[in-house]
C-alpha cells in the first residue's frame, strides 16, 4: 500500500456523496473509474509480485585489497509486455569506523522478458571483512497504488568478503634482512642414513651396520671403519606479528581510517616476507593464534592464497603482543629463525624477544614506527639494539584519500 492508495480510498467518500445527493454524472463517472482503477491495480500487483523472481546477493568469499567488490543481485522479469520500474536502497558503513554510515538509492527500468545482474560496486581499502549492511528492492505498481519489498540485511544472510593483504615484495628493508640469512638452510646435521654424500669416517661402533663399513679403508688402516654422511638442515622461519594500530580504541573516521592503513602495512609485509619464502622453498609457520589454530604451516603445497586468507580473518587489534606470541612458542627448543612484526613495543615485549634470541638461530624484529614514540618503546628498542637483535624500522604509509565516503561506485547495473 502507497500514499497514493489511501488518498484514492479517501476521494471514493466525497464522490459517493457527490453520486447520490447532487445527482451529477461526472461524480458516478469518477468514481467508477477510481474503482476500476484500484481493481486493476491490486492485479497487477499480484500478477507483478509472481512473475519478478529475485534471487538472492551474490558476492566472491575474498578479493585482494584495493579492488572493487561487486554485490550482485539477479532479477528476471517473465512478463509478456508489461514493463516495471524497480527501487534500489543500499546501506553501508554500520560496521566500518572508516566512513560515515551512507545510503545509495537509484531506480533501474526493466522491460518485459529482462534477466539482469544488479549490484552494487563498493571499493575494498582495507584488508579484513567488507559488509554490505543492508539492501532492499522496491516494487511499485504502474500507477502507483501497490508496493512490495524484499529486504536483504547481513544478520540474515551474510553479505560480506574478505580483502586480503596484498603481498608487498619491494620493500628493500625487508629483503635486504632475508639476504642476510639466506644462506642459513646450508647449516648441516649427521644422519644415520646413506646419502649422495659422505661427510667423515669414523672407527666402527658396536650396533653399526655393516652395509656401512668403508672395506677399502678398512683394508688399509687394518680396522673397521664406517661412513658418516651428512644431509641438508633446513631451518624452519616462525613468522609472529602483532597488527594492533588502535582501531578499537579510536571513533574519529580519519584516525581509525589512518589505523587500518598502518595494519594494511603490517599484513603486506608479513605476506611479501611469507611469498619471499615460498618462492626460495623455505620451510616456515606462520603463528596467527587464533581461536581457530595455534599455528598455520605453509608450504609451497599448500593453496596458494591461504595465509592471506588467514591475515584476512584476523580481527583489527585482536592478535596477541609479540611477548605473548613468544611465551606461547616458550616450549619449542629448535634453532628456528623468527621473523617479528609489531607497531608498538614496550620493554617487557624486548626482554621475551632478548630471552627468544638466545635460542633461536636468528631473530629479525620489523618494527613499523609512528610518528612519535613514548620513552618505554625508546629504551625497548635501545635493549634489543645492545643485544644485537637485527631490527629494521619500517616507514609507516598513509592513504591519500578522503574520509567522507566509502570510495563506493554508487549502485551499478549489469
């Protein structure tokens, strides 16, 4: 039911009147036709209502960042020639402290027989979840008498998709600290097993088996001895990162938009440092700590896209500090290298990264500097220089763009 409707329903009372008591056939004539009218219009209303499907919200489960993401709604009108004008309504921004909750509203025409794609277009800038809040379509009669609705909100079926990071490979800083210990795989170990290779002799041991026995050195040094062979060591990398930027603590749109730009800064260069890796096979883990896993390996067999994946997951300022992450790795005794990412460090987080060196072959500790720094985090970093901790503080970028919209394309049409 419309306004128009009720003022029609309205208009029979002072007709009928009108009819019966001046006598006059413009009124009888009116009124018939403001019947015929609503009659005609209450079918087409049911007529309209069967024969426009509408589907539900499609949209891809993840896209990388800084690309437009497409929520798309198909329509198909199976009417035979009538025409129909269709209302679009979106809302966007509930769940996103970056922009300011905004409404698109826009209109799309379909002729008899039309099966179209609408969406809506909103640019992804951020690394994590994008969600459409809410999405209605709004069917109205040809004359205007008779409307229907079918509302779309994310609390009844998800409208949303992952951004994921964008691995940041260019970073001279990052890849200049990998080519430092590039070399580490060459670290070597003894193995019982024959191998392509034979490190040392050694004299024969009760337990030896003889298959191993080198007969034509034996036959000279007049005693048995055995070969020792050697194989490759390859250190595992144990890559721990802390994204919190203060998001959760901020309202104001540009610093919570300033927020998540540092955080995209972050999960770009744990995602550059883990395709670094991959591409030279390294073997490496990376710790998420979430509700879901401890741990995540990765591997080159692995889908390609699963670490940005998991980054993609993460809440904004819900992963634990980096003395936390280390305190959790406290049990393992390997001579692993550790990667470490973090914007905020405070002395205590420097004694866990001190007390993780001294058994660790290797610790590089990324630190994305602010433009200020408090006293603590400067007799931090001071601690972890004099305990030659290889750090590289990382420039931190900001987003050119406004904070008064959410970069969307406005409600597009297929």
């Amino acid at each position: 039911m419309t306004g128009f409707l009720v003022i029609c329903l309205l208009l029979i009372l002072p007709l009928i009147g009108g009819a019966s008591y001046l006598g006059y056939q413009v009124f009888s004539i009116l009124l018939l036709t403001l019947i015929v009218l609503i009659i005609v219009s209450f079918f087409e209303f049911l007529y309209i209502r069967r024969r426009l499907k509408i589907g539900t919200f499609r949209v891809v489960s993840e896209m990388p960042r800084d690309e437009i993401v497409h929520f798309i709604l198909p329509v198909r009108l199976e009417t035979r020639w009538l025409p129909l004008r269709i209302k679009l309504t979106a809302r966007y921004g509930s769940e996103d402290k970056t922009v300011r909750a905004q409404k698109e509203i826009s209109f799309r025409d379909l002729r008899a027989g039309d099966d179209v794609e609408l969406y809506f277009s909103v640019a992804a800038r951020h690394s994590g979840k994008l969600i459409l809040d809410e999405a209605r379509i709004e069917v109205r009669t040809f004359f205007g008498l008779f409307k229907f609705r079918k509302l779309f909100r994310h609390r009844d079926r998800p409208m949303m998709t992952y951004v994921l990071p964008l691995p940041n490979k260019t970073d001279d800083t990052l890849i200049r600290a990998f080519q430092q210990v590039e070399e580490s795989d060459l670290a070597k170990r003894r193995v019982e097993e024959r191998s392509d290779e034979i490190d040392t002799l050694r004299s024969y041991r009760e337990g030896d088996e003889i298959r191993r026995i080198h007969w034509q050195v034996s036959s000279r040094l007049n005693e048995f001895v055995v070969k020792q062979y050697e194989a490759p060591l390859a250190i595992e990398t144990h890559i721990l990162f802390d994204d919190f930027t203060g998001y959760s603590l901020v309202n104001d749109v540009k610093e919570c938009d300033e927020a998540l730009t540092r955080r995209d800064h972050i999960l770009d260069q744990v995602s550059g440092a883990i395709v670094w890796l991959l591409e030279r096979e390294m073997p490496a883990s990376l710790h998420t700590f979430s509700a879901d896993s401890l741990g995540e390996r990765i591997s080159i067999t692995n889908e390609p896209l699963r670490y940005r994946r998991l980054l993609a997951m993460i809440e904004p300022d819900m992963s634990p500090t980096l003395g936390e992450s280390i305190e959790r790795q406290r049990g393992s005794r390997s001579r692993d290298r550790f990667l470490l990412f973090s914007s905020r460090i405070s002395e205590t987080t420097a004694a866990a990264i001190i007390a993780l060196q001294r058994r660790a072959y290797q610790v590089i500790y990324f630190y994305f500097r602010q433009e200020s720094q408090s006293r603590e985090e400067e007799n931090a970093l001071r601690m972890l220089r004099r305990a030659d901790i290889e750090v590289f503080e990382v420039a931190t970028r900001y987003a050119d763009s406004g904070v008064d919209g959410f970069e969307s394309l406005g409600p597009k049409y297929a």
